[in-house]
C-alpha cells in the first residue's frame, strides 16, 4: 500500500529501523473509517461489479 501510494511514508531513523508520523497514520485510518472501504479479508474472493 505505501508503494501505491496509499498509506503515509516510512521514515528511515537507520539503516534497519523505520517509522511513520502518526498524525500521518490516523488520518489515513479516519479516512478509511469515512470512505467505508474494507481491505479483502485473506482467503475471500471479493467480486467487483
């Protein structure tokens, strides 16, 4: 999702420890809440019409 686009930014603080800016993340989260989109749950074929 985050190579998409679709998720905030990670923030490199090492060469092997990332973070992301929670203002960031809740506001992808109550977006998602207003949008009333659902990821696909693992193992259910979702039909798009």
């Amino acid at each position: 999702m985050e190579k998409r686009g679709d998720f905030p930014k990670r923030i490199a603080l090492t060469s092997r420890n990332v973070a992301w800016d929670l203002g960031e993340v809740k506001a992808w989260i109550e977006g998602r809440k207003a949008s009333g989109d659902q990821a696909a749950r693992p193992g259910q074929t979702v039909i798009v019409s």
